[in-house]
C-alpha cells in the first residue's frame, strides 16, 4: 500500500515519457493480447471509478438539460440531446449521449474522409464543445456498462466500417470498453483523417496493452489540463 503513495511510483506514465510514446512500439507489439489480462484490483478500480463517475453525474446532466432546454430556442435551435450509432466493446453498436452542438441533420454521421463541418457547430455548441462539457451525458453510457471513464474512444460505426479495412490494428482498439477520455485524446488531440488515425490506432492499443491504474491516473490528470485548456478541442 506504501507504494501507492510515493511518487517514484507514477513516474513511468509521465508526459514525455517513452512509454507512451507510440514511436516506440510496432504496432504488433501492441497487439499481444485478444483480451487484456487485468487484475482483479484494476477490476475493482475501474468498476468503482465508473459507477462513481455515472452516479455522481446525474444530477449535473439533469440540471444542464434543464438549463440547455431553456436557452436552447434562442442559441441552439433543436434537441437538446443528440444520440449517435458508435461501436463498444467487441464491435457492439451501441448511441452515444451527448448533448447537442451542431444544427440538426438528416445524416447522423459524416464520411470519414469529410471535414469536420465547423458551419453547423452553433454559438452554444461551440462552447459546449471547447469546454467538453458536450460530453457529460457520456456518463450514462457509462452506467448503462456500455463505456467506461478512461478506454480508446468510441467512433461513428460508418467510421469503424471505413478504416478497419485500412489501418492494421484498427479493430483491435475494441478489446476494452471505449472511454469518455483515454490516451490519444490528452496526447494527440482531435482526429479527423486517416494519418492521424493511425497514430490513434497506435495510443489506442497501447492503452489497451498498458492499461493500469496508474496510467488511468494519468490519463485522468491531463484530461483536467485538457478540458481547462481548450487543446484540441473542435
């Protein structure tokens, strides 16, 4: 138990260190294990991390719905949730919750190989979407045991479809649950084409072969910095 208490013990899973530096692996290094070999104390400490989380998290998610579905007509015309088709835990469709940012749409997904259409994303929206709070309705995912707090995240089915036939490695990010924040978002950022899908393939999979409570932490520590910050954020 001492041990959890020294910080000599985290240092391995610090910024710029090359542990979590997708440079030094092959992506078939990443790819060791069809189903990760947890513990059952990082077991214990996911599942109460997560029930804690979503929990906690409700009545934040019913008093920002209260507050969205107010000011909603005036900066957000439409729902004020927005649910989209994304892909778990071993290629499981599952909607995804989140509040609502852009103009509503008869597409649910954009093409993999189309820009992100910033046009659509409303004044609301966008303040939703840099502060990440658009995401806090994740949480009920969260509850529902569809996602966890910290995984590779989840992405649009038709995007699944798309590059799991590209990029070696892709589907393999679906050994674990997906997260709300994981290790490509506090190291890479937003991606949205697919070289940089690659490097997400890559932060994906060493998460899922790394994953500890220690890198949890971590990942958990920068989300904070991220989130405050507004990096990578669109």
């Amino acid at each position: 138990m001492r041990r959890y208490f020294n910080i000599d013990h985290y240092t391995e899973f610090c910024s710029g260190s090359p542990v979590l530096c997708p440079s030094t692996y092959q992506i078939e290094d990443l790819l060791t294990k069809d189903v990760p070999n947890w513990s059952f104390k990082y077991r214990a400490f996911r599942f109460v991390l997560d029930l804690v989380c979503a929990v906690s998290a409700l009545p934040l998610i019913a008093l920002m719905a209260m507050v969205l579905w107010v000011v909603n007509p005036f900066l957000n015309p439409g729902p004020v949730f927005f649910r989209q088709f994304r892909v778990g835990q071993f290629g499981q469709p599952f909607r995804m919750w989140k509040f609502r940012t852009m103009m509503p749409s008869e597409i649910e997904s954009r093409d993999p190989n189309v820009a992100l259409e910033e046009e659509r994303i409303t004044i609301l929206g966008g303040m939703l979407r840099r502060s990440r709070l658009d995401e806090i309705p994740n949480l009920i995912n969260v509850l529902r045991g569809e996602m966890s707090v910290v995984g590779p995240r989840p992405d649009a089915a038709s995007h699944v479809e798309y590059y799991s036939g590209k990029i070696h490695g892709y589907s393999e990010r679906h050994r674990v649950k997906p997260g709300i924040t994981g290790l490509a978002q506090v190291e890479q950022g937003y991606v949205e084409d697919e070289t940089a899908t690659k490097v997400k393939t890559k932060y994906d999979n060493l998460y899922v072969e790394r994953s500890c409570g220690r890198m949890d932490l971590y990942i958990l520590y920068r989300t904070i910095g991220v989130v405050t910050s507004g990096i990578g954020a669109k």
